[in-house]
C-alpha cells in the first residue's frame, strides 16, 4: 500500500493494485524527469533528475534507469511516454534500445489524474481536476486548467480553462506582465481601457509589438494553463512582473495572501457543445477594481485562490448532475500550492464530493511517469 505523508524526491517501490503480463517502461516528462519501471506488481519510480535539455540530466537519466532496469531485472516490452513531439523523453522513448517494444503514448493530464487515482486505488471513471503549467494537448493547443472524465484507458475533456495566446511561446512564462497584457487584450477587450494604468506599465516599443503579434497572430500558440492565471494575478497585483524560475508567481501569491479572507470574484462557466469553458475574464475584472481601490494585496490573493476553487466546485458540480460522478481526483504542479490544495479540498467536500489528492507521488511532473505507466497497462493490458 501507499503511505501516508508527503510527496518525496527519493525513489519509490509503489505496490500496484495488478500485475502486468509484459514489463513496463514509463519515460515522464521534459522537466523534472522521473521514469518508471513496472514489473509483476511493483512500479519503480525514480527519483526526479531535473530538465532533460541539460545534457548531463539527460546522461544521469540514462545511467539511472539502466542501474534500477539490471536492479529490478526488468526488461521492457512496453515503453510509454507523452504526447508532446518535443520532449526528450518522447525521443528517447523512440530511441530505446528495444525494437520489439509497443510505444503508448500517454496524453499530459491523463496521466497526471492517473498517477493520482492509483495511488488511491481508484480504477474510474472519475472526474480528475489536472491544473498545471502546461502539457500537450489532443488538439496542439498547451492544456493545462482541465476538467476531465477519466479512467486508467481513456479520458473525456469536459471543461477547460478559456484558451488565451502565449505571445512569444514558451518564453511567455518568464515575463508575467507581457501574459498580463495579453489577458487584458484577449479576455478583457471591451473593459481594456480600465486596465491602463497596468498597461501603461509596459515600454511603449514593448507594447507596440506585442499588439501586432497579437493581431497578426505570429507564433501565438493556445494555452488553458491554470498557472498562467496565477502569472496574470501577480502581474496586475505587482506581486511578480518578471519569473526568476517557473512558479515563482504562484508561489509568490500563496504566501502573500490572507488565509482568513472568504471572498470570491465572480467568473463565467459557458456551454460549449459537449463541453465547457471556464472564462476567468470577469474574475480579472474584480481583482483589478479591488486593487485600484485600494484592498490590501493579501485580501486580493486569497480571495483570487478562492475564486480558482469556487470555478472547480462549479465546473464539478454540473459534471456531476450530467455524469453521476461524486469522486474528485486532484493532479497537477497547481496542486504544490498548499493553500489552493486546501481551499479546493473543503469547497468540493463541503458540497458532498469525495476528494482524492496524492500522498507520496508529487502532483507534478515528477509523478507522471507513473500515471503513463499505468494507462499503458491498461491500453495494452500489459
């Protein structure tokens, strides 16, 4: 069984609740790799090594996993990785020295609520709430504030975060007030001239630019990432305008913000064909009047955390009259921020749902190698 206690950098030997037929090889994600290896009932889950684009984490990862594979004697006919072309993950799963080996790709946030749910023994289906920086998604947009209908086999998107530009790709999320900027200009277009006292903020050549390639949509792929949210609230509060490393706005926000505090800004949930979209334009809205009145940033914070839970219990609570579904599983870096954990946690149980969190896999990148493990033996019954 899985203990109980908080999630560690160590290696772990997991007990599965099955046995695969065939040996397993997980390859995890770009930063903060982990790989896992399943043989009988057990999954080794490595330690987290880091980034894989740095050329010595990719050799410590290579070296690693060739001393626990003639450890546990595992020999792995059934190689998972994610979804994401660009991972060196993905290429090294391709790359394995195994030929004979099935490769199962594993999409980002399914397998993150998966790494979630076997450690709860939960088989599904579940509602699992995936909050993250950001993973690839089935239709090449970065997901990450997803609300999914999932078991170990398959998943259903049922709701998401409103889909904004990243301006720049990937270098977006180190400057949180050029993501500001363009939330203002995406979400908020028809309110943009209450925001110009941010707006003003940015160097006139910088804002020039980032207007046209906003209009001529250059290099502006999507993203849902419920950690961009937190980039935008920090920005517009002066929390955080420039990221030193990814999350320190989040991190930023937590410890800033008032636990006492029970306020919620209001936020939109709209029907979208079989979907939903979770639309926190009015949610920015509110956090800015407050701010431009003067409510102390603590308040603010909190009552932003507040709001991200109140959107959740929302967005579960209508899944839930649709799809006879009352477990929650929570997976995803998000879920690192204790107080949006806890604020979460208590809406959804106070509404009668069942909540399942992680205990010893992280909710992050670290644990997904796990979570990929697990739904390859389920799409191979491996």
């Amino acid at each position: 069984m899985i203990d109980e206690g908080l999630p560690s950098a160590a290696p772990e030997v997991i007990d599965l609740p099955f046995a695969v037929n065939h040996d397993i090889l997980a390859c995890g994600a770009q930063e903060k790799s982990t790989f896992c290896l399943v043989t009988g009932s057990k999954a080794y889950l490595s330690q987290d090594m880091g980034d894989l684009g740095n050329p010595g984490t990719l050799e410590q990862f290579k070296v690693s996993l060739e001393n626990a594979r003639n450890s546990f004697q595992v020999e792995p006919q059934v190689i998972a990785h994610d979804m994401d072309p660009d991972y060196v993950s993905t290429h090294f799963a391709h790359d394995y020295p195994a030929t004979s080996a099935i490769r199962v790709v594993v999409q980002h946030h399914h397998a993150h609520v998966v790494s979630a749910m076997v450690e709860s023994r939960l088989e599904g289906p579940v509602i699992g709430v995936a909050y993250d920086g950001g993973g690839y998604g089935t239709d090449g947009a970065v997901w990450g504030g997803e609300i999914l209908v999932t078991d170990w086999q398959t998943f259903e998107r049922v709701a998401h975060l409103r889909y904004v530009p990243l301006v720049g790709g990937a270098t977006a999320v180190q400057h949180p007030y050029r993501m500001a900027a363009t939330y203002v200009w995406s979400l908020c277009a028809a309110s943009a001239p209450e925001f110009e006292p941010f707006l003003a903020t940015l160097p006139i050549g910088e804002r020039i630019i980032l207007r046209r390639q906003l209009e001529a949509e250059l290099n502006l792929p999507l993203t849902s990432s419920c950690d961009r949210l937190f980039d935008v609230a920090a920005a517009l509060l002066g929390v955080r305008r420039e990221a030193e490393y990814k999350g320190q706005p989040a991190v930023e926000m937590e410890a800033i913000a008032d636990p006492q505090v029970e306020d919620i800004y209001p936020y939109d949930v709209i029907r979208r064909g079989d979907g939903r979209i979770i639309d926190p334009a009015a949610l920015f809205r509110a956090l800015w009047c407050e701010y431009q009145a003067g409510r102390p940033v603590p308040h603010i914070a909190a009552a932003f955390h507040n709001s991200v839970a109140s959107f959740t219990l929302t967005t579960c609570g209508q899944v839930r009259e649709e799809r006879d579904l009352n477990q929650v599983v929570l997976s995803g870096g998000c879920f690192q921020n204790a107080l949006l954990t806890r604020r979460v946690e208590e809406t959804l149980r106070a509404d009668g749902f069942e909540v399942f969190t992680h205990s010893r896999v992280p909710p992050g990148d670290g644990g997904l190698s796990l979570g990929q493990a697990v739904v390859a033996h389920a799409l191979t019954l491996g």
